[in-house]
C-alpha cells in the first residue's frame, strides 16, 4: 500500500510594480535542501540561481516565468514564499555601524519587507528632443551573469547588462524595437552617448525598485542607536 500524499496549501500574492497576481506554494524539504546548500556557499551565483530554481517549482500560476521577471519582484515572491514555508520572520544578526564591529541580534517580521519605489525612477529615458530610449527591468539570469552588485564590474559586463535592458528606442515618427537588433548593434548605439545622457542610463538603475526595509538598532557597548538599512535579498537570510 503506497504511502498517503500530503496536501500542500497554496496562497496569492499581488506583486507591488508588475502587479501580476501569483499563486504559489511553500517549499518542501528538498527544495529547502537546495537554499540550505547554496547558502551555506556563500557564493551569489549559486544562491540565485537556487532562488531562481525553487521559485519555479513552487509557482502554480500558468505563463508565469521566473526568467522573465524583474530581480527586486523575485526577491519579494521568494520572501513571501520563505515566509509561508519556514516562518513569517527572521532573525537576524546586524553590525552596528557606529563601530562598525558589534553584532545585535534583531528580528523581522517578513510582512513588513517592501519594495521601495523611488519617485524619481522612469523607464523612459530622454535622450535628446527627437529619441527616447525605453528600459525593462533586468532579469535574476542578468544580474548573475554581469555580477553586477560587485565593485569590480568591467565596461563590457556593464554594456552587457544595459544593453539587455534596453526594450526600445523611439521617436514620434519611428521605434526601433531592442530584439530586432544584434548585440554589436546595440554596444554601438550606448558608445554613441554623451556623458549627460549616459548618466540618465545610470539613474535608472541606481532609482531602480528594490527590496529594502530599515531598522534601528541600538549598540549595547556604545549606547549609540543606529538606523540600518537592509536592501536585497541576501540582507535577509538568517
């Protein structure tokens, strides 16, 4: 006689900017397997692309491709579906930045995680009186590959990423669609900016929507109280 198959309940969860209504699972044993492994690496790769693979099994909703969606909307699935499997907070331990060198245990309560939308942030990115670029937000696969969070990011890494996020180009008259074009096409058209225009590039990156919560934490050896902010998901893995 087999053994009997448990139910696993299931919940929706609007995301905040796509506003795609997503039905998910929580993760199961040997997915947690998977998270325990690749955070136990320490290596971003390897923690994304788990992320990436656990959030596709547990998504339930059709057409949806992690892939596809913008890395701060996958941060915010992931948490909510870690919140629903292993527990709605976690415990974290915070370095104080006062002396940059004492740690204070603190907990967070998973619901109060937002993505923070800055007011500033376009999509469209004027270039000149006649051309607009238009941006989409990059993927998880893109922000692994550029290994953009580093400091020793190279010209290329950064073209490639800009490149990749570049959905079209228009003007009144005419619109020049991204997938149309080769990746030599594109390169070209960046090195053909201006500084002032490449900085609008930069901007909507740096506005871009992202995953952050703030916390005040008081240091029990200087009795300083520091205000923390956590931004990206790897700030919430306890």
């Amino acid at each position: 006689m087999p053994l009997p198959v448990i139910s696993t309940p299931t919940y929706e969860l609007d995301l905040p900017v796509t506003g795609k209504k997503i039905k998910y699972r929580p993760f199961l044993v040997k997915e947690e397997k998977i998270l325990i492994i690749a955070m136990e690496s320490e290596d971003e790769k390897q923690i994304g692309r788990a992320v990436k693979d656990v959030l596709s099994n547990c998504i339930l909703t059709r057409g949806i491709k992690v892939d596809k969606l913008p890395t701060f909307e996958i941060e915010y699935l992931f948490l909510h579906v870690r919140g629903k499997s292993v527990g709605e907070s976690v415990d974290l331990l915070i370095t104080c930045p006062d002396d940059e060198q004492t740690q204070v245990p603190i907990g967070i309560d998973l619901d109060e995680i937002k993505i923070e939308i800055d007011e500033a942030h376009s999509r469209d990115i004027i270039l000149d009186d006649n051309y607009t670029m238009r941006m989409k937000y990059p993927s998880l696969d893109q922000f692994i590959k550029s290994n953009f969070n580093q400091t020793d990011v190279s010209v290329d890494e950064t073209f490639e990423l800009i490149s990749g996020c570049i959905e079209q180009v228009f003007s009144q008259d005419e619109a020049w669609s991204a997938s149309d074009c080769t990746k030599k096409e594109l390169f070209a058209f960046l090195e053909q900016l201006n500084s002032k225009q490449f900085q609008a590039v930069e901007k909507f990156f740096e506005t871009m929507p992202r995953l952050s919560h703030s916390v005040k934490v008081r240091n029990p050896n200087t009795g300083v109280e520091n205000d923390v902010v956590l931004e990206g998901l790897a700030s919430f893995f306890g």
